[in-house]
C-alpha cells in the first residue's frame, strides 16, 4: 500500500457520517492527484488559479475542484465554468464579481463565506461581527447566481490546543446561528469547512463537514516548484 492510499484510509476512518475530506492537492503534481484518485479521493483543494487551471485541464473530468486560498476578483473568470466550490469568499465585492462570472457562465456557483476567527492579522475574511452585518443588509440575497453553502474558517497556529478547540467552536456556534437566522429554509447551506492536517480532529469535534488535509496525504510541499 503506497503512502497516499495508507493516509487517505487512514484519514477516512475517522470521518463522521457528515464530514467529506477535501486532498488539499497545490504544489503537488498531476501523477500524485492520479493516485489519490486511483484510491477513490474525487474532491481536490487548489490555491492559485493558474496551477487549477493547469491540472483541471489534464485531470479526470468527474474530479470535484475546490478552491481553497485568497481569491482575487480579477482571476474569478477563470474558474467560474468549473469550480465545484469556493470557500474562501471572503468580501462582498468577491461575492458580486462571483456572481456576475456565474451569469456568464449561467450558472449559480456554490460557496463559503470565510470567517476570520485566527488570533492572526495575516488571515483574512470576515470577522464574526462584519459576518453578521453582511448578512443582515440582505444584499446577497438578490445575487442570483452564487448559492452560499456554509462557512469556511482557519483555527489560529498554534499548539495549543484549548485555543483551536475553542476558535472552532465559536465558528460551529456562529454557523447555527446564521444557518437558523438566515437559511433556515434553505438545506443546501450546511458546510462547514474547517480542520487541516495539524487539528482536523478538533475540527470533527465541532460540526466540520468538510477538511481541508494535504501534507498528511501528499508529504510537504516543494514550495520552490511554483
């Protein structure tokens, strides 16, 4: 058994019923996604538009391309006729430069709002207030071809892990919060992304439907190769 197939049934024997492992693929090459894909792994996590757009081009049609770093609005059209979900729609502008690439494309494109709860300035989104106020200016409600999903967050990096359990406990909370004030009608918003490969455990403990997990499966990556 080859480390990618070891590490993937590995991981997803500690999946809950609701959680999808998200193969956080970039800087990785194409024969390595193969592998995974041999192994059954459909979903694949891209951070940079131009290496997606390289290996959704060479790769299986049925793969499912997540788009998982900051996104920047002018490289929008780029992904638009295929990205299966965004998760890092982290302002109103993004969101609206995303729904008229949808228009386009006709087609409504799934996302997740990005919630910055990190004790970090470097990450970004929105933080639990600006989320809030967001939501209740309705705007969004009217961009006919977006259709949020759920929320995305980041844990702080740290080892500690009462600090992680309790910044993905608060993402869990706010989502409840916003899933029964906002979308309580609405099934398809039910994501949420959060976990990695340092704290995906913590991350199941609080409502993670989605992990993000690369190097656990992948081994480090050549951050030279791009």
């Amino acid at each position: 058994m080859s480390h990618i197939e070891q590490a993937l049934s590995e991981i997803r024997a500690q999946l809950t019923e609701r959680t999808r492992l998200v193969a956080v693929s970039k800087f990785h090459p194409a024969e390595m996604i193969e592998e995974a894909y041999r192994c059954g792994q459909r979903i694949f996590g891209e951070s940079h538009v131009q290496e997606l757009q390289e290996k959704h081009a060479i790769l299986p049609d049925d793969i499912e391309w997540h788009f998982i770093g900051h996104l920047q609005t002018n490289k929008v059209k780029y992904i638009a006729p295929y990205v299966s979900l965004i998760h890092s729609v982290d302002s109103p502008r993004l969101l609206h430069e995303i729904d008229r690439q949808g228009a386009r494309f006709d087609r409504r494109i799934p996302c997740l709002l990005q919630l910055h709860i990190a004790r970090e300035e470097t990450k970004f989104g929105f933080s639990p207030e600006e989320l809030i106020e967001y939501l209740q200016t309705d705007d969004w409600r009217a961009l006919a071809h977006v259709e949020l999903r759920g929320l995305m967050c980041m844990a702080s990096n740290v080892d500690d892990e009462a600090q992680i359990d309790g910044e993905f406990a608060l993402a869990y909370s706010l989502f409840q919060r916003i899933k029964g004030t906002f979308f309580s009608d609405d099934a398809s918003f039910c994501e949420c992304s959060w976990g990695m490969s340092g704290d995906y455990l913590i991350a199941l403990r609080h409502g993670s439907t989605l992990i993000r997990v690369g190097s656990m499966i992948f081994g480090e990556r050549d951050y030279n190769a791009h």
